[in-house]
C-alpha cells in the first residue's frame, strides 16, 4: 500500500466537444473544437483545479465519422504557444508523430515552447496508428507497429541530444570584452543513426527551466520501453479492470528501474471519464442519456479504427469477432477493448457503446464522494499514479469535477491545495535533466 505521502497527479484531455461522442448536444456544451476563447476557459479551470497537466492530441486525417472534435481541431504546438500567454501554472501538453516530423525541428518547436511557457510545456509522443495519415505525407502506408517506435526511440534521442548541445552560461554577452558566446560552452550533436543524421547544434540556446516534459501513450512492449527510457508521464488506457492495470503498474515500473532510473520518475495516469451526479442514479440516467444520442455510424467507425478491423459487416447483436492485430494500426487499444470484450462478454453493439463513450477508456459514473473513492483507491494501491480526465462535456461536466471532486481528493490529502512550483517538472516532481 502506497504512503499518504504521495501525491496524486490530475491531467485533462481537452476535446472541445466533449470526450463523449454526443457530449456536444449537452444543454449549454461547448460545440466546437475551434474557439480559442473555449480552450482558453477550459485550460484556466484546470488551473483553477490545481492540474498538473492540460493536455492536446492531435490527428493527421479527416474522416466525417469520426469523434466531432477530430473532424475540426487547431494544430496543437500553436495552440500551447496560445495557451501559455493565457496561463501561469498548468501544464501544457501537445502531441507530436514521430512519423511524420523532423527531430531538428521538433527540438527547437519545444525547446521554444519550454522557454515562452515557462518550463510548462511537454511533448506527447505519438508514432500515429491510422494508416491513412500516411497518404497526407506522400506515403502509402506507414511503417509497421514495431519499426514505427524503433523511429520514435532514435527520434526522442536526437531530440534530446540536441537540447544537451548548449551548455548553461553559453551566452556571455560581455559588453567590455566584445564577447557574446562561449562556443566551448557549444557542441555539435554529430548523430547518425539508422534513420536520422542530424549534425547539430541546435541555434537556441538552453532553457533555464530544463527541458520540455515528455509525455508517452504506448501500451504495447515496444512502447512501454519508450515510456520507461524516456518519458515523465505515461498517459495509459484501462479498462477498469484492477488486476490487469495492477499488471500494468507493475510492469512500467520495474522497466523504469531496469533502465537505471528511479520508480517515481515516471508518472503512469490513466486516462478516466467521469460523470456526476447528485446521486449514483442520476449520474446513471446522464450516461445513458448521452448513450442514446449516439450514432451507430459514428460508434461503428470509432471500434474500427480503436482496434485496427472493419467491423460494418458483422451482427451488432453478436459476439465480438475474432480480431487479428493490424500490423499498422493502434495495439493498445485494440488489446484494451479486445480483453474487455471477452471478460464482460459483449456483444459488438455493448462494445460500440463503450467506444463512443470515451474511445476505450474507463468511464466511472455516481456521486462525487463514489468517483473520489475510486479514484483515491486504485491511487493508494498503486495502480495509478493519477489519472487523466477526459469529462464528458465542457464546460459544466469539467466545472462539477473541479468543484465538487476535486476538494473532496484535497480533503483526503492526496490532492494538492496550491502548486508547490511553477513548471510542469515541479507538478510531477521529476528532476530538470536532460
């Protein structure tokens, strides 16, 4: 059992309309994905709610099916410049592939992003699981699941080379001498690699908040030894299942130790839909409302591309097909719902529901106090380290959770009440290295 010592960390996953499929059609919900005085309000009420992280994915197609904040949405690295000049604590979180980018120039993206933030930005890094982004960047396919983050560990490690290039006290700016840098203070980064040559050095200088935060999503082998080599947040998908997340926990850890760091360095937050109500009752009634605003045609596309398998042409009302893994696509998903499937014995329209709710992952409806329970349990028994919200709607369904949630984690001790800091690697509490 995990001491009360220990902190609990909050990130919110911020999709305009809502992280529900219908949750737009809420009375008094947001819309759109494409107002920045929308975003702005939503990144302030994290703040507000003492978040360590508000946090922006990304895609690089356009589908008409598909989740209503993905068809419309800004590119989120200029979103984080936005967001920053609006905020001054909460972390910003903004996704970038490492399939279709440049490490130079995701180096000096977020290397600028770090310093105008204030030490509050992070880089999500995704290796993109829709095949059909690849027909977006003069490509047919994209590379398979496993070369794919094989790219991504060279990748990050360019990246971070290039921000170690610059060495603190490079910029001397002496007047009476005449002197403006130190080059001794500079090195080139000299990287060749399977798939990169990047001779460096970065043209920035270092930042004095230490370098962006770096955020990972990957489920699988290959993307759990990312995380544990790389990242300081691990935004994971559940399935509610306490002794499978457990697993989960246990298995990023012990990879972070193997990779000569600490366990707490990394930050492992499941991500957690959850809807409130004056009663478990009422909370109940909301889901299902919501639930029956659903598209068949919308839910149908979300599952295919969740686990990697057109499903249009199977019974609803049947047994979830056997699913081979799509070499290309999204394993941790797929794995996620697959599992959840069996153990719960869906039917395809059970688990169409589930995935237009919240894209697999764990939706938790009742009372206030019953959502802190959960939470504050699966925390204290170390299967999580926090979690990521993902409310249903915005802004009231996120205003409930900051009111009405949030102090009933503070009142336990396991919330913070202020921030102890001012950068994102203050909210985690892992160190400024490189």
């Amino acid at each position: 059992m995990a001491s009360r010592n220990r902190q609990m960390h909050l990130g919110v996953f911020w999709l305009g309309t809502g992280n529900h499929s219908a949750g737009w059609r809420w009375e008094g919900a947001a819309k759109t994905n494409f107002d920045l005085s929308v975003i702005a309000a939503g990144a302030r009420t994290a703040e507000r709610g003492k978040f360590d992280l508000f946090f922006i994915s990304d895609g690089l197609i356009f589908d008409a099916g598909d989740h209503p904040s993905f068809v419309s949405r800004f590119e989120p690295t200029t979103l984080v410049g936005a967001l920053g000049a609006m905020t001054s604590h909460v972390g910003l979180g903004a996704t970038v592939s490492t399939s279709f980018s440049d490490p130079y120039t995701v180096a000096r993206t977020f290397g600028s992003l770090q310093q105008l933030c204030g030490g509050r930005a992070a880089w999500n890094i995704v290796t993109s699981s829709n095949d059909k982004a690849a027909l977006n960047f003069s490509k047919e396919h994209l590379d398979l699941h496993d070369e794919r983050y094989q790219i991504a560990n060279e990748f990050v490690d360019v990246v971070r080379g290039l921000w170690n290039c610059w060495e603190d006290g490079a910029v001397v700016a002496d007047p009476a001498t005449g002197q403006f840098l130190d080059a001794s203070k500079i090195r080139a980064l000299d990287h060749k690699g399977k798939y990169f040559s990047v001779k460096g050095p970065i043209n920035m200088e270092r930042s004095p908040f230490g370098p962006p935060a770096i955020i990972q999503a990957g489920g699988s082998a290959a993307g759990q030894e990312l995380s544990a080599r790389t990242a300081d947040l691990v935004f994971a998908v559940i399935n509610g299942d306490p002794v499978s997340a457990k697993s989960a926990y246990d298995s990023l850890k012990s990879r972070v130790v193997k990779h000569g760091r600490q366990p707490g360095d990394v930050a492992l937050l499941p991500g957690v839909m959850p809807i409130i109500g004056r009663s478990d009752e009422e909370a109940k009634e909301t889901l299902s409302k919501m639930q029956s605003w659903l598209s068949p045609t919308n839910a149908l596309t979300l599952v295919s591309q969740r686990i990697g398998h057109d499903i249009s042409g199977y019974p609803l009302d049947g047994p979830v097909p056997d699913i081979k893994l799509d070499p290309y696509g999204h394993q941790t998903f797929a794995l996620t719902l697959i599992e959840l499937a069996r153990r719960e014995k869906m039917t395809l329209r059970d688990l169409y529901n589930v995935t237009a709710a919240a894209r697999g992952h764990w939706v938790i409806y009742g009372t206030p106090k019953r959502i802190a329970d959960t939470m504050e349990e699966w925390f204290l028994a170390e299967r999580a380290d926090g979690f990521v919200v993902m409310p249903p709607y915005f802004p009231g369904a996120f205003d409930e959770f900051v009111d009405l949630v949030v102090p009933e984690l503070q009142r336990r001790g396991i919330y913070r009440k202020e921030y102890s800091g001012s950068t994102l690697r203050d909210h985690l509490g892992v160190a400024g290295a490189g």
